[in-house]
C-alpha cells in the first residue's frame, strides 16, 4: 500500500533534485530562446550538435573510428555522412558499444527504464543535468498558457499515489513541494470518479496534466453524469491524442487542449502552442525526418533525432517507430520553432480491465518495469477481464521474470484482472507492416471495429 509518508519522501526528493534553483535557472535561458530568430537557432543548433558529436565520439566504442577533427560549422554534414541510423534494436543487440562504459552505469547517472509500444524492455542512462533540463523544458510549455510557479496543478497520469485497494476518498495526494494535486487514474470508475470530480472542483486549477486517455475517461463519467469541469488548459502526452477524444475532453473537462510529443530516449520533444500549432523545439534535439531509405524528405517520413543535453549516453540518429512531416511557414504565435503535422505510428487498440474502464497503454507499460528478458511482448484481451501477455523471450527469461510481470500487472495496473502468460517464438507484424502492442481480440469489440457506424 501506498502510504502518506512514502509519497512525502518520494515528492520531497523529487522537488530537491528535479526542481530547484537550477532547474530554475534553466527554464530562464530557456524562455529566451524562443526570442530567437531561425538564423541564431541553426547556429545555436550546430553548437550543440557538434557537442554531442564528440561526446559520442569519445565515449562510444561504435563511433571510435570516426574523426572528431571536424568545426561547429561541419557538424551537420559530418553528422548525415558518418554516422548511420539507429533503431532500438541497434541498442539491444550493441550494449558494449553503444552504451558508455561498456554498459556499466555510474552511480550518478540516473536509469530512465521503458517498454515503449513495442513492449521490449529498454534502459536509458541519464545525466544529472539532463533530468533537470528536462523538467526545464516542460515548465517553459507550461508558461506558453501563462502558469507560472506557485500557481496549483493537477495530475492524471499513471502515478500509483494511492493503493489499488482503497475504496473511501482520498483518490489522491496532495504535492505541497510544487503545488501539485496526483489523482489516481486507477480510480476512475463509477464507483470513485464523483468524488475526484468534486476534489478537482474546489481546487479549480489553472491546468492539468494528463494522458489522452485518462482525460478522455473522465470527460466521459462527467458527461454521463452531467457535470463539467472547466480547466483552463489541459496539457496531454505520452499517447496519440485521437479526435474523438479532444472533442469530449473539450466539451466537458477543459477549455484548451495543448499536447506534447516525446519519449523516454529524449532524442525529440515538440509542444502544442496556444495556437494548435505543434513545434519541434530546436534547443533540445536535432531532428530529422527520413524516408524508408533513411533519405530526409519533406513527405511524411520516420521520425529520427539526436540528442543534445544527456551526455552521459548520447543518442545519435536515432530512428522511432513515429511518422510526421514538417510543416511549413511561419506560426502565428511568433516563435521561430519549426512546425510539424501531428505524429502518428504507434498502433494500439483499447482494452478494458476488471471493471470494464479502458485501461491505457501507458499505464500498462508499468507491468515491465524492472523484467528483463523479453525481446518482444504484446498484452490481448481475450474476454472480459482476462488478458494473454504473450512474450517472445530471451534465453535467459525465467520463472522469475514471469512472476514478476504478473505480479506488477495485479499491484500497479489491475489487481483482479485474469492474466495468462504465453510464450511464442514470433509475434509477427500486421500486414501494413506495424506491430500492435495491445490488441482486442474479444468478438464485442472486434465486431464494433469492423462496423460501418
């Protein structure tokens, strides 16, 4: 159970290294680097770029035997000539060369651990600073809707701050260090929702951070119950935001929608603007989009992106399962930040626990923190409240692993879910080529997708 003093300790040490007087100092330079004009952003670019060029040169065995003899101002074709595009799988089968160390992470780097969508366990090692740039760059998206420190906030994401077998309110935690009200998305049900629903009312925050789906969810108990909350601005990530969802979400939870793109490798972020306009921001990363044959086009293409401020273990070109295209012109909100259209690729359907409330991808991602072994995985409902995770395994999988995963499914996603797990040599690719990680397969929900209405 998750008890009031564990999250005291969690949030404090979080406030201490992620959000202080440096993180502060961050979000300054920052903010003023969306005065800039595009000529000082590429020369700002190259700078960076040509930083983390060397830094990988130096540190990473896969890129010894490039030259670092080259200037700021080579960086970019010394970049697109010298070295290749990475993937995820280049990072699993080249830990020795592609990792610092030799794979050994230092007790100051942090570990940033992620399923992603395609359900294969993946570590990341991060830098000190970059933990706090990080925040920095979340922060300065805030401020593009006027927040400022101080101001409350609230949080429906995939935080366990509260146990899975609470029934009575509180559905939440109060984060005195930032002003930050958690909710637990595991309890939006009929049962619970009207009382986070009256929670989120009296504390009437400027905005809220949510997953599309947990915000889509409680826009849906709100409409059939007929209530509305009207908060500002509603920032969503970490999952496609479908139309269908912003329109409801509109209607019933918040006045404006501004969503963010980025992933646990941090090699691309892009923010939505107080004008809907979605912007790579040019002092994070160096981003490119690529064709199937790794050619940059203006077409719609894989999103490819290096690195800049996570020196510990930089990332370069590298290559997401995501496609966009960028868009041109010039946004009416001023900024010099290229734009991009909406970014799609990760293929998921919607499935439903044991109290038939959708259940979110991202949520479900948590069921692989810390299991290890597993090159490929993807979780099937096969009936009402029972699932199938089938895995193809690595030879060292074993008993443990697979009790660890059926453990962390029952205590942070579901505990009453039916759960199977299944072993298999291949999970093969739908014939468009992409690979679904959370699939449908009762008759209900698959009869209502093939559906003309």
């Amino acid at each position: 159970m998750t008890s009031q003093l564990t999250n005291e300790l969690r949030f404090a040490t979080r406030a201490l290294l992620r959000d202080n007087w440096l993180c502060q100092s961050s979000l300054r330079k920052l903010r003023r680097n969306e005065q800039l004009d595009s000529e000082q952003l590429d020369r700002m670019q190259a700078r960076y770029l040509h930083k983390t060029l060397q830094t990988a040169i130096a540190r990473l065995p896969f890129y010894s035997h490039i030259s670092p003899a080259f200037s700021v101002d080579e960086a970019r074709d010394v970049l697109h000539t010298l070295f290749p595009i990475i993937t995820k799988e280049t990072l699993l089968a080249n830990p020795a060369t592609l990792y610092p160390h030799g794979g050994a992470r230092r007790p100051w780097e942090a570990a940033g651990k992620t399923s992603g969508t395609t359900g294969t366990p993946l570590v990341i090692y991060r830098s000190i600073e970059s933990l706090l740039l990080e925040n920095a760059f979340v922060k300065r998206h805030w401020t593009w809707a006027g927040y400022e420190d101080g101001m409350p906030r609230a949080t429906l994401r995939g935080d366990m701050v509260v146990g899975l077998e609470r029934k009575e309110p509180p559905f939440w935690f109060w984060n005195r260090y930032n002003q930050q009200l958690l909710l637990s998305s595991r309890h939006l049900t009929s049962a619970h929702v009207g009382a986070i629903i009256d929670r989120l009312e009296s504390l009437s925050p400027p905005i809220m951070q949510a997953y599309p789906s947990t915000a889509f969810t409680l826009a849906t108990y709100l409409a059939r119950s007929k209530r509305q909350l009207r908060i500002p601005h509603v920032f969503t990530a970490s999952e496609p935001l479908y139309p269908h969802q912003r329109e409801l979400i509109l209607e019933r939870l918040g006045l404006r929608i501004m969503d963010m793109y980025g992933m646990a490798e941090r090699v691309a972020f892009a923010t939505q603007c107080e004008h809907g306009e979605m912007h790579i921001n040019p002092d994070y990363s160096y981003v490119e989009i690529v064709d199937e044959q790794g050619r940059r086009t203006d077409d719609y293409g894989y999103v490819v992106g290096t690195t800049f401020h996570n020196q510990a273990m930089p990332l370069v070109r590298y290559r997401l399962s995501d496609r966009t295209r960028w868009k041109p012109g010039r946004c009416a909100c001023g900024r010099s930040f290229p734009m991009i259209e909406s970014v799609t690729g990760k293929y998921e359907d919607s499935i439903t626990g044991s109290n038939a409330a959708v259940v979110s991808p991202s949520v479900l991602t948590f069921a692989f923190k810390g299991v290890e072994h597993i090159r490929r995985s993807q979780v099937a409902q096969v009936g009402p409240a029972r699932w199938e995770v089938r895995l193809v395994p690595f030879p060292e999988f074993s008993a443990a692993d697979q009790n660890k995963l059926v453990d962390n499914i029952h205590t942070l996603v579901d505990p009453h879910v039916d759960v199977k797990v299944v072993l298999a040599t291949e999970l093969p690719d739908t014939a468009a080529g992409k690979f679904r990680w959370v699939v449908n397969e009762t008759a209900q929900h698959t009869a209502a997708a093939e559906s003309p209405h």
